[in-house]
C-alpha cells in the first residue's frame, strides 16, 4: 500500500514563473542560487584544505599563507547563502520538508537497504529519506567544523587543549566531508534529470513520478 503524502509537500505550488510545457516546477530562482553559492563555497574549502594538507600539491601551489586566508574566510562564508536564502519562502518551505520524517521515509530506507531499486519500493516526497540525511549530515558537520576552525584561528580566545582538540576533529571532520561530497557529487552525476532540476528549476512529469512520487501526486 502506498503511503500517504506528506501534507507539506501536497501543499506545495509551483512557483510565479510557469514552467515550460511539459515540466514540472521544483527550484525557484532563490533555491538553485543558494545551492550554487554553498557548493561554491564549499568546492573552495575543500580545494584549499587538500592544498594545505597533500604535501604534493602544497608544492605545486605554494604561497601557503594565502591559501589559509582563502580557506578560513571561505569556511567563514559557508552559512551566508543559506542565511540569505531563508528571505525566500519556497527555501523555508523546503527545509521545513528536509526536516521533517514520515512513515515513507522508513519504507524508502528499508528499500534502499535490501538494495530494492523500484520506483514503487521507494515513495518519496520532494526529497528522499537519503537527501534528508545527508542535509542533515552536512548542516552539523558544517556547523562543527566552523567552531573548530574559529578556534583554530583565533588562538589567544582558547587553552591549548581546546584548540588540540579541535585540530584532530576538524582534520578528520574534514577528511569525511570530502568522501561525503564526493558520493554526493557521484549520485548527482548519475542523474542527469536531477542535475536539470537544480540548473533549470524544472523535471520531467516523468523523473518526478519515479522518483518523488508523493511530491509529484
């Protein structure tokens, strides 16, 4: 039996501008620039981290002091996009549904566990139980490693310890992130429909039915 939609995402209406013929609306204008500029800024963070860290392209880039500048005000900058993006209704209103679980994220879950690839097995609103997890996932660790790197920073405001401390979980944090990104950066890759989505605003009916049934019905 299939579940119920969830009432946030039956609520949901398209947005001012209509969608070309034949499209579904997804992203608003303020939804896919968020994104942009987070993944920019992150891509960023990521580059010059595996600068300062891989001895081999340290040598290749050199100039270490400025790396660390563009890194730690890149880090700096994360939360700005989406701090800006909560102006937008429709960005509210979407993490609101990435926030929020119900009975079919469970039955998604069990489904991708055994592995069970049919559009049936896996009912989804605007977002699968795996999108909300890795946002979930990566609005923490974002959080995290800006402390630990303030602390790493600012170093006359913490004890020694502290900022050892926050060295090792933000090197490691670091180094998870990467292998995260990187998976979600394959899956995005593996689906050219969903990359549309965020470049155009709008899906297929098609895309929309197979994979976000409750969001589409």
């Amino acid at each position: 039996m299939t579940p119920p939609a969830d009432p946030a995402d039956l609520a949901h209406r398209p947005g001012p501008a209509t969608p070309p013929a034949g499209r579904v609306r997804r992203f608003t204008p303020a939804e896919r620039w968020t994104h942009r500029a987070t993944a920019a800024l992150m891509g960023v963070c990521v580059a010059t981290a595996a600068c300062l860290y891989v001895p081999e392209l340290a040598v290749m880039v050199g100039r270490r002091e400025l790396v660390v500048r563009v890194h730690e005000w890149a880090g700096l900058a994360l939360p700005v996009p989406v701090l800006l993006g909560l102006a937008s209704r429709a960005f509210r209103a979407d993490l609101g549904r990435l926030n929020r679980f119900g009975p079919h994220d469970r039955v998604w879950l069990r489904a991708a566990l055994r592995r069970d690839r049919r559009p049936a097995s896996r009912p989804a609103g605007k977002f699968n139980a795996g999108q909300k997890i890795y946002a979930a996932w990566i609005a923490g660790a974002t959080l995290v490693m800006l402390g630990t790197g303030l602390m790493m920073w600012f170093t006359h405001l913490t004890p020694l310890m502290w900022r050892t401390s926050a060295t090792f979980v933000h090197d490691w944090l670091a180094l998870t992130v990467g292998i995260v990104l990187a998976g979600h950066i394959g899956m995005a890759v593996a689906d050219p429909e969903a990359r549309a989505g965020l470049r155009t605003g709008t899906v297929s009916p098609e895309w929309a039915q197979r994979h976000h049934s409750l969001w589409r019905r």
